[in-house]
C-alpha cells in the first residue's frame, strides 16, 4: 500500500513559470495552469525519486466523480496519473480528453 505524506507547498512551475499557491485542501501536485508536474516522488509526498524530470501531460482518464490526469515523463519515460484539481484550467482538460475521439 502506497503511503501518503501531505505536502501542500507553494512552488514556481518549471515550464510555464507561474507562481502556484497551496491548494487548501490536499496536497498540490501539478501546476493548474499548465498541469505540468515533477517526477519527484515514488509515494506521494515522499519526495523521495531521483528523476527530477518534468511531467507532461498527455491524456484523461475518468476517475470515481472526477478525472485523472495521465502524465509521461520528459527524462525517464514513466507514465505517472494524478487526480485533477479544482482550480486546473479547464480548456486544458477539455483539449486533453479529445484525444480519446
């Protein structure tokens, strides 16, 4: 079972360059304005993943009442999924998902 640590931290998104705020109500994982992440963790919040690459956003995919965004990564190759925020920019999902039409 994968374990959980809370960090919800401000940070400056490595590919747009937009300052991210905390999210307030779990852990920020992924900038909202470009949904770029980092490949930094192994379990989430363990900052523990020696990669460092940037995570880009490459699909949708339906989650319980939301949407998980699936992400590659730039240096490594892994695929990585995390739960979309409340305040993600929403055309940007929107562009993602019709890349399963």
């Amino acid at each position: 079972m994968k374990k959980f640590n809370m960090i919800d931290e401000e940070f400056i998104c490595e590919n747009c360059g937009k300052k991210v705020i905390k999210l307030g109500y779990t852990a920020r994982d992924h900038c909202p304005y470009c949904l770029y992440s980092k490949h930094v963790d192994i379990n989430p919040g363990d900052r523990s993943n020696e990669c460092k690459g940037l995570l880009k956003p490459i699909d949708i995919e339906k989650y319980k009442d939301t949407y998980k965004i699936i992400y590659k990564c730039q240096k490594c190759g892994q695929t990585h999924k995390n739960i979309m925020a409340n305040d993600d920019d929403m055309d940007l999902i929107i562009e993602l998902t019709k890349k399963n039409w």
